[in-house]
C-alpha cells in the first residue's frame, strides 16, 4: 500500500518508523519539513530530515531524540575556543553529515538529490523527501519580538509565547522533486503527530502541495501529538491555547481545515464534536513495538 507521511522531526519521525516496520519495504514516502533548516558555522543543517534519517537508519541517540548515539562534541569544543558560535548543538559525528550534504549542495545537487544519497548510503528503504528544494524558513513571532525558528526554539529555550507562525519563502516555493508524484499514487495520505504549526505548517505552505492535499482522491488522516490535551514534548500545547482557544481534538482537526477525514486520538482525550471522524487509540510510542501498533491502527483508519 503506497503512503505517503507528512512529518516533522520528533513524534513525526518516531512514527514514520512505525509506518516502516509495517509496510512493505519501498511503500513509505515521508514529505518532511524544511521550516527549521539553518546555516551555521558555513553548513546547512536540516533538522528534521536528520532525525528522520536517523531514526529510520537506526541512528538515532533515543534518550535525546536528536543526534546521533554515541556523540561527542570536541569538533563544537574547538569551535567554541576559535570564537565560533556554539548555541547549537552539532556533534562529531552529525557534523560528518552536514560537511558533504553541504560540499554537494554547493555542488549544485538539489536539497531531495542530496537526501535521497544519504538514504541510500544509510541503507534506508523508506524515500524521505524535503517538502521543497528552494529555501524556506519558519518565523516565530513573540510579544518580545520576531525570531528565526532556531533562534526562539533553542537560543532562547522557546520560552516566548508564540502569537503567530509564518513561512519565508513559501510562496515561492515549489514541491520537492517527486513530492507531488508519491502524493498522486497514495493509496492513503498521512499527517504525522507533529507539530502542526512548526513541522506540517511549513510543508503546507508549499501552495502545490496543499493543493495535492486538499483535492485528494484518497483519504487523509492525521495523528494527534497530545496526549490528554498535553504536547508529549515541546510546546504545542502552550501554542495551541493561545493561538486556538484549546486543546480538544477539535481544536487539533482545526489546524487542518479541508485536509484531513480523520484525526487518531489518543485514548485519553475526551472526544467531543469534530468536523471530521475521530478514532481513539493508544497514541503514545513509548517504544519501537508501541510506534508499530500505533501505524497499524492509523493505516486502518485511513483504509476508511
Ligand atoms: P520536531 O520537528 O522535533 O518539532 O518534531 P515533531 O513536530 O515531529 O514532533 C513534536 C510533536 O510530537 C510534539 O507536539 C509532541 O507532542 C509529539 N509527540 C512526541 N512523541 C509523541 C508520541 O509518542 N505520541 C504522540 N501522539 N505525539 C508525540
């Protein structure tokens, strides 16, 4: 069964690897966000990309759920003592990766020519792909002020509350190669229990691939990232509230007017009225085995 995943980087990745353990090998497209993508010390660094392809190679440092296990930070050490800046974290071995993705970026090889190399090389069956290979940055905008994504999500902790979300670049900006492809031979389309402002947000934005979405022939169901009302990680919960009014499921669904037939919730999430078909479950992919079961019951929600 041909799918293809929306995802962010965290609960996104997690689950794509659900997906992987449950489908044929080569059935899994992941569109993944570039919204987060910086520049740093002369080196492009796509985060969410990273964690996909960590975790689906089975790289993935899991207590931190970002990074490469095993790590060591001395290439970020003596970065630091050359007065280079160091508020994010890229460790020795992840840095390997970025010096030849970003060697063949200047190459003139595209961000999805790029990423599909790495996934070869880390022998990964399942195509992830960048949502565009032009440039496109998500904007925090704060009482304090506007920010760059990275800047407000680890300089400054995302400690600010967040008023509004907006993508650089998005008009602009085309699919990836080969995103609108898998999309017209889905037999289902599914949202990952991302965030939805900060990972499926900007991929959203890509004009073509929204519209893919919206007249879609197949369903498309999406996977909550709260459990109880509450972000499992990070700040969806907080962002939710301000900018929504809640945290019900509905309040979830909303995030995806016109996209999506289904949401999976988790069990202890009351419910209530929603636009669209809620089915309960247990959401929470505690290990690889609870990311499988979780795939197996979004699957056969999307099967309708
Ligand atoms: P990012 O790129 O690191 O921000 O990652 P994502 O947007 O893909 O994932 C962050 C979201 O995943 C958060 O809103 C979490 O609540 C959600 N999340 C993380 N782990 C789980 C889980 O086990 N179950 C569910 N339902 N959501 C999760």
């Amino acid at each position: 069964m041909k799918v293809v995943l929306l995802s962010g980087g965290g609960g996104g990745a997690r689950f794509a690897r659900g997906l992987a353990d449950t489908l044929p090998p080569g059935d899994l497209t992941v569109v993944g966000n570039v919204g987060d993508d910086l520049e740093i010390l002369g080196l492009l660094v796509s985060p969410d990309l990273d964690s996909l392809l960590y975790t689906l190679a089975g790289l993935i440092d899991e207590g931190r759920r970002w990074g490469r296990e095993g790590e060591s930070w001395n290439a970020l050490a003596s970065a630091r003592a050359w007065g280079g800046e160091e508020w994010f974290r890229l460790g020795d071995l992840d840095l390997g990766l970025h010096l030849v993705r970003t060697e063949l970026l200047h190459a003139g090889m595209s961000l999805s020519g790029v990423t599909d190399q790495l996934r070869e090389k880390a022998s990964v069956s399942t195509r992830i792909l960048p949502a565009t290979d032009g440039r496109l940055r998500t904007h925090v905008h704060a009482p304090a002020g506007s920010f760059p994504f990275q800047e407000w999500f680890v300089a400054r902790a995302h400690e600010d509350e967040v008023d509004a979300v907006s993508y650089e670049g998005a008009d602009d900006a085309r699919a990836a190669s080969g995103v609108l492809e898998a999309l017209a031979d889905a037999e289902a389309i599914l949202i990952a229990p991302s965030n939805p402002y900060l990972s499926i947000g900007p991929i959203l934005a890509v004009g073509e691939i929204r519209t893919a979405v919206e007249s879609r022939r197949v369903r498309c169901v999406a996977v909550s990232p709260l459990v109880g009302g509450k972000a499992v990680s990070g700040p969806l919960d907080r962002m939710l509230s301000r900018m929504a009014g809640g945290t019900t499921p509905a309040h979830v669904a909303g995030c995806y007017p016109a996209l999506i037939d289904g949401l999976v919730i988790d069990g202890a999430d009351a419910p209530g009225e929603a636009d669209v078909e809620l089915v309960a479950t247990r959401t929470l992919m505690s290990d690889r085995d609870a990311a499988r079961r979780l795939a197996e019951h979004v699957l056969e929600a999307a099967c309708g």
